[in-house]
C-alpha cells in the first residue's frame, strides 16, 4: 500500500476501533502488512475486533483504490493470519516510535 492508502486505512481503522469502544492510537507498516497501536477495554473480544478492521478496511480501501482491486486475484485485502500482543509496561512513546519506524 502506498501513502495514500495508509492514510484512508487509519481512518477507516479508527472507525472500527470506535465502533468497538476502542481508540486507534498509531498505526504503520509497509506495502504487505501493517502495524497498530490499539487501546482497548477488557471485555473487547480481539479475534472479533482484528476480523472487522479487516473486513471493513479490505472492502472500504477496494472500493476507494481501484489499484487494490486488480492487485489481488481474491476479492480481500489481507491474509487470514494475524499477530496480537500485549505491551502493558511498556512506554507507549516507544511503542509508537516503533510502528512509526515500520515502514520501508
């Protein structure tokens, strides 16, 4: 994904976080995955957080980016894999400053 993708990928993003009552608080990565900061409540279900940000940011960034559509012989935008973990000691600056180093 390229920079524009990226930026309407946050948005989209952001609104799915909220929707869940969760706040996006960063997010970058490279043209095959991304990285995000997300704060939420305990009682947030995560596996259904991660397959609503995909399947809305896959089908709201295919229907803004006509690029995305023929870029992928499937009509999704991501794989079924995914990567959650837990930084609670960390300081969230840091944390931040890695996803913004993410990117190629």
């Amino acid at each position: 994904m390229g920079d524009l993708h990226h930026a309407s990928f946050g948005q989209y993003a952001a609104e799915v976080c909220r929707d869940f009552g969760a706040e996006l608080k960063e997010y970058d990565g490279e043209a095959d995955h991304v990285h995000m900061l997300i704060e939420y409540a305990p009682t947030v279900q995560l596996s259904v957080l991660v397959n609503s940000l995909k399947a809305v940011t896959s089908r709201r960034l295919r229907n803004e980016f006509l690029d995305l559509r023929g870029a992928y012989s499937k009509p999704v935008l991501w794989s079924r894999s995914y990567f959650v973990g837990s930084c609670g000691g960390a300081p969230l600056e840091v944390i931040k400053q890695y996803i913004q180093n993410q990117r190629g």
